[in-house]
C-alpha cells in the first residue's frame, strides 16, 4: 500500500506528486501536527449532540503523515478520489473527508495570504515595511480558472477573454515573491479592475503598486497610492523610444507576479477546471497560495552556499 515511508525514499517523485520536497514536507508536517489537535478538537466540539467524550470512537485508516500526503497529492495533481482511494485502499468519501478534516490545521500550519495581509496592517515603521516589502514594491495581477459549464446555462461566469466559464481572483506580491494579499473569488464575466475597485488590499501609501493595462483608471479612482503602469499605445501613433524603455523595465517587474501565478497554477486543482463546489474554491485556493509562500520562505532561510 502507497504511503509517506515509500515515497521519501525518491526525492524528484515526492516533488513531482505532492509540490514540495522530503525536507519541506517534514518541517510541514511537523507544524500540521501541533495544529492538528487543536483543529481536530475544535471539529469534534461543534456537534452538540455528541455524547461520546472527544477522541473516542473510529479512528482514522491512515497515520497523520500519510493523510497529509493525500491532501498534498490531490492538491497537485487533482486526481479524482476514487483513484486516490485505490491508492490508499479507501472508499472515495473517506478520502473527501480526510482531505477536508485536514484542511483547516494546513491553513494554520503555512503562511497564508490572509496572516501576510494581516501582518502589513501591524506595520507602523519604514524599517518593518521594507522588511515585508523589499524596495518598497508591490505587484497586483489576477488569474483565472475556468469551471464546468452551469446547467442552468446562465452566463454569469462566462469569461470573453477565454470564451469559457470562470472565476477570478487577484494576488498582490511583494518583491520576494511572497503572496501578501489574494481576494475572493469573483465571476469570470467581471473586468480585471471591476473586480480590484470592489476587493482591493488597502496597502501603505509609501508602496509603488505596479499593474499591467487591465488596471487603467487606478490613478484616477485610487490618488493616495503610487500606481505604477505602462504606457498605452494610441491608436496611429508610436510610443517613443523613452516611453517603450519605460514598459521594458516594468515589465522585467511585473514578471515576478507572472512567475508566481505559474507556482500557483502547478497546483493543478487552481489550474485545471475546478470540480469541487464554488463554495470550497477560495479555501483551497489560500492554501495552495499558502503553500507557494511556505516554499519561497523556505528557500530564503535555507539557502546553501557552495
């Protein structure tokens, strides 16, 4: 049978079927375990009716460790969880809930977009907004996930631009790379800065917010920020030579934010056509966010110099 002991002793598989490394995952679980309690109680607590003291009754088929593996396989590879029940010998609704106990001491265990926001509402110094905003940048984009096809075939989701069904939502990054603000989720049939007008981060006004031309009219609608764009062609006519060096170099910026969306999307349940309710997705999609920002601080802090 499929589990944790067996998988870690091939490092390139382990990365390539859960999205982090053997070492990663160890220093994960461990802080998933202290969570785990905590989280766990909490669930059993909720039912009134329980008249068994917490921690009686079933236990679980498989060890937190190799629970842990289920949710990081389904997360990155999105298989359904009947193969996912094949592969650890349970019924495909033991693994929805496996998967779903589990999430919230994951959330809690990672650096989640929602904790990095919190944490620049704390900062009242230069010195602690440079440490979480290195050169003082910031980078907004969205991304966009296409969903099955509604069967009450109404349009609310069709995107234009992809000519599907989708939903949006909007990460700003920090210069590291660092995921500090994503928003709910919104219908793919909404405009880029629609949706940035209704579920903006309210950031520092001494940040230079960069954004692409999806965002014209934050300047006009937004004066305190310092709203970074390029500059758009007009209709016959060139831009000058100062003018395309400009969008040269934001864009070498704006790149960072393009690089980050792709660690998100390797997670293929935020890149494939999402199957689960819409009332799941942003869920899932903070922690996958959590898991890209638990994996660029890991890189940060354990860097080896040849």
């Amino acid at each position: 049978m499929f589990n944790h002991k067996k998988l870690a002793k091939k490092q390139k598989q382990f990365l390539s079927i859960t999205g982090v490394t053997p070492q990663q995952f160890d220093s994960l679980s461990k802080e998933i375990e202290k969570q785990y309690t905590i989280t766990e109680v909490k669930r059993l607590s909720e039912n009134k009716k329980r008249q068994r003291e917490i921690g009686a009754g079933h236990k679980f088929n498989h060890p937190l460790k190799d629970r842990i593996i289920m949710l990081l396989m389904y997360y990155r590879m999105y298989t359904t969880h009947d193969l996912l029940g094949m592969i650890f010998d349970l019924d495909k609704s033991n693994v929805m809930r496996d998967i779903k106990y589990l999430e919230p001491a994951v959330k809690k265990s990672i650096p989640i977009p929602a904790k990095k926001y919190a944490d620049s509402k704390k900062i009242n110094s230069i010195e602690s907004l440079q440490e979480l905003f290195p050169e003082l940048i910031a980078i907004t984009d969205g991304t966009e996930q296409s969903i099955p096809r509604p069967k009450d075939k109404k349009k609310t989701h069709y995107s234009g631009k992809k000519k599907k069904h989708t939903v949006q939502n909007q990460i700003t990054i920090n210069l590291n790379g660092e995921i500090i603000h994503k928003s709910s989720h919104a219908p793919g049939s909404h405009h880029d800065y629609k949706i940035y007008k209704s579920k903006h981060p309210i950031l520092p006004e001494e940040l230079m917010v960069f954004y692409d031309l999806g965002y014209l009219g934050v300047e006009r609608d937004f004066p305190k920020q310092i709203s970074i764009l390029p500059y758009k062609k007009k209709k016959g006519k060139e831009l000058t030579d100062s003018q395309k060096e400009w969008n040269k170099a934001q864009s070498k910026i704006r790149i960072k934010v393009e690089h980050i969306i792709a660690q998100i999307k390797k997670f293929r349940i935020n890149s494939d056509t999402f199957r689960n309710r819409l009332c799941r997705y942003d869920i899932i999609s903070e922690i996958v966010c959590g898991l890209v920002n638990f994996k660029i601080r890991w890189k940060q802090e354990f860097v080896v110099i040849p």
